[in-house]
C-alpha cells in the first residue's frame, strides 16, 4: 500500500471529505471540504469516486513525501510554487486559502461517523496533521473517466467577491438599515477566521430585538450577529444551534467561494431570493 | 397553536412553534415522512430543517404533528453524579442554599432534554429547580473537562469532553454523553427524561 509522509504540513493541513451531514441533531457539525467545488473537482482529476478523502491546505501547502509514484492532483486555491522533486511541495496559496490535495486512491484514515474529516469544533476525525505523520493512500484503482470533466472554474477571486444571501431567518430581529447595510458595504475578513466561521469586520449591524434568542438550529452559510453586530459566516465546522440571531444566508452555491475567503479580502453580499 | 415558518438560506427552513414539546414532536413526524430530508435539528422552540434539493411544503406534516398526543415520548435516563464541582460554593452563595440544598434540588428534579448543541451529545436539559436558575459565569473557562456536570439559566448539562465552557460546574459523572462507536452515538434525545443520582 502507497503512504505519504508529512514532512511540513504548512499553517494547517487536515484530512476533507463529504464531511458528516444528517447528524446536527447530534450536536455534530457537518464539516468536509471548505470548497467543495475543488474538492469534487480533484477527485475526478485522479479518477477516485465521489467522497473519497483528500487533504486540505490551508494559506501554506504542505511538503509530501510518497513512498511509489503516484497521481496527484491540486485543485481549489492556485499554488504557482509546486516543486516535484522527490517530494511534492505545494508552496503558498493564491487567489485562495484552500488548496486540496486528491491522491489517486484517496486518504485512507478510519472514518468517524461515516467521515474521515477532521472537525476543528469538535476534535471528532483526524487531529490535523503534522510533521513526521504517515498516511495510507487507498489501493482501489482509479479509473480517470473518459467523458469531459467540464469547464475548470477559474479559482482566482475578483477583487472584492460578492455572495449571494437569502435574508433570514432573523432578519426582523434587526433594523431595516442593518440588511441594507450589510448589502451595501464591503466587509473585510478578519484574520481570527478559521473553518468555524469567518470573521467580518464593518459596521455594526443594529438590533431591533434585544431580547435574547432561544438556541436554535444553525446552517453552514448562515451569517450570524452576535452582540459586536459585526457578522460571523458560518463555515463547515460550525456549531448546530446557537443563540445570536441570523441575519441572511449565503447561498449553497456560492458557499465553495466563502470557502476561499483570505484574512484581508473584502467581500460583499448581495440579497438573491 | 401558531406556526411560523422562516427561510434558513436556499436549501432549510426554520419552523417556529409554541414550545418544546411541539418541536420534538414535528421533528419526529418529519423524520418519518421526510427521509430524504438532510438535517432536522430541534431547538428551544423551533425546528430547523435542510435538504438538497427542492423540497415540499412541510406545512401538512408541521400541523398534523402539532395535534397533541397523549404518548410520551422519551427514555428515563440516571445519571450519577459525583458532587464536588468548584462551583458548588458560589452556587450556593448565589442562590442563598446550602451546598446541601443545592445538591438535593438538583438531584429531586426530573430534567428533560429539550435539544442537542454546542458539543456533540451535549443535551440541553430543562425543567430544573427554578431557585438554581443561575447566570453562566462572566468569563469562561477555557477547558472543562468532559464528563462534568454543570448549569447556567434554566439548563442543566453534561460536557461530553474537554471543552470551554461558561456554566458553572457542580460535579462530575462517569457516564459517557456521546461514543462514535455507539449506536445511537449520543446518549440523550430530545425528549429524554433525565434524573441526576448523587454518587
């Protein structure tokens, strides 16, 4: 069997896959891939099937040695520093935060709950990964399909990315002006973001309510207000229920571009649905 | 009995309802009729569900729920709890009790789980002596360990592992809140009636 040795996992390397849907009544996050779009995208590059895990990079690639030849394909943010040599080493990310790393045959860890993800909140999965740390890769054949694998979106974001959101389920809880002020200024994303949530630093979203909000449930995409009024973007290891209210949702198709949301970046909203 | 039905994004809906007991029933009428249904989580008073593609109206299926039954829904469930938290004192002093008093109104009530967060198999568990209703402390610890018992509000819990937290602890208990390896992994449901043991 193929492995991989960690010999610098970069800023932040975990194991990604389809992440653990269905069990938020549990108290378990869904987490999985950031973007899921270069997540999908690279396993069909190496021909692995749907789910099959991958490593996720984060800012700064890792540095890979494997012990055979084998097929690599990096997807998500550009990585314009790789080096083959040897080893595989990614180099930083541009244009992006998140580069995956799909292995023909996929990361082969024990799955927890059905995944083999690691979940930050909760510790549940593989710890991220370190140096010294050696991985299985899976020995089921890749077959590369033979049909187009599509148009490759291009991973460099415009300058300021606007996302789409669906207002609610707490917008009322707010002042009129605050979801129009969220649609209106650009946010600037802090550098205390991570796979929990993003960050956004602008001003501050005002109440209407100020009673406080029973806990409820919580969705990946949610932008959630907490008393700064500066909203935090819930991203895949976020927690299932909550208590500050939500203003809007991002959308599920343009969550893989909130995914790529670098410490620095400006993003906007705009209200779709 | 008023139902509000709220948009969560493109793909979930957040259904308001009067109470708890009313979230715990629709989330179960929903989960046998909606399997293809993503997430159906409970809240307080609410219940959040999310799918992948187009959904139905949930709305028959949310009033047909809400139509009371006299069934009971839930397991009874004992925990033992060794009571010698660090907060045990300040509790006392916060609500004007003994150590004593406080242990015995939290072990003489029957608590119920009224949803799941925060950790996994955390359970929020309500119905608690009012007199221990105590604000969560102003600045949380930044590690509790798993299997400690403790309350803030009108809730009682249980840390399923190391974790920060803000409630103030009472006790400790060896039972385990939540296995991967266990079917199902965590111990309490929505529902669940939860009675506290002094060990």
């Amino acid at each position: 069997m193929t492995q991989l040795e960690v010999v610098r996992p970069g800023l932040l390397l975990t194991v990604q896959d389809r992440g653990r849907p269905g069990l938020a009544h549990l108290g378990v996050p869904p987490s999985g891939a950031a973007d899921p779009d270069a997540y999908e995208l690279g396993n069909r590059l190496v021909g692995n099937p749907p789910g099959a895990a991958a490593l996720e990079a984060t800012m700064d690639g890792p540095v890979l040695r494997f012990d055979r030849p084998t097929t690599v394909a990096l997807t998500g943010a550009t990585t314009p520093e790789v080096r083959t040599v040897e080893r595989l080493e990614v180099g930083r990310c541009v244009g992006g935060v998140r580069t995956y790393i799909c292995v023909r045959g996929g990361i082969e860890v024990d799955p927890v709950l059905g995944s083999r993800s690691t979940d930050l909140l909760t510790g549940l999965g593989p710890a991220p990964l370190r140096t010294g740390d050696v991985l299985e890769i899976g020995s089921t054949p890749g077959v590369v399909p033979d049909e187009p694998l599509g148009t490759v979106p291009g991973v460099r974001l415009p300058d300021t990315p606007v996302l789409r959101v669906v207002p609610g389920p707490r917008d009322d809880w707010f002042t009129a002006a605050a979801l129009e002020m969220l649609c209106s200024e650009p946010w600037r994303v802090s550098s205390s973001s991570n796979r929990v949530g993003i960050r956004l630093e602008g001003p501050a979203l005002e109440r209407a309510h100020h009673d406080e909000l029973l806990s409820e449930g919580l969705v990946t995409g949610a932008l959630q207000v907490p008393a700064s009024g500066e909203p935090i973007l819930l991203l895949n290891d976020h927690p299932t229920t909550g208590g500050y209210p939500v203003i809007a949702v991002v959308r599920s198709d343009d969550l893989p571009r909130a995914g790529q949301l670098a410490p620095r970046d400006s993003v906007r909203f705009a209200i779709d649905g | 009995m008023s139902v509000t039905v709220r948009r969560a994004g493109d793909r979930g809906s957040l259904i308001e309802l009067p109470d708890n007991a009313a979230a715990v029933r629709v989330a179960r009428r929903l989960r046998e009729e909606r399997p293809d249904l993503v997430d159906v989580v409970i809240g307080h008073a609410t219940v959040l569900v999310t799918w992948i593609d187009e959904v139905v109206d949930l709305g028959v299926i949310v009033e047909r729920a809400l139509v009371p039954e006299l069934e009971i829904i839930g397991r009874s469930v004992d925990i033992p709890v060794t009571y010698d938290g660090p907060d045990l004192d300040e509790v006392a002093r916060l609500t004007g009790l003994s150590q004593e008093e406080v242990v015995a109104r939290h072990t003489g009530a029957v608590h119920v789980a009224a949803f799941l967060g925060f950790q996994p198999g955390f359970a929020y568990l309500t119905g608690g002596d009012e007199l221990l209703h105590v604000p969560r402390r102003e600045v949380p610890r930044t590690q509790v360990p798993g299997g400690t018992v403790a309350i803030a509000g009108p809730y009682s819990g249980v840390y399923p592992r190391d974790s920060p937290g803000g409630w103030r602890l009472l006790g400790s208990t060896p039972t385990a809140m939540f296995d991967p390896a266990r079917e199902p992994p965590a111990l309490l449901a929505p529902g669940d009636r939860v009675r506290f043991v002094a060990a």
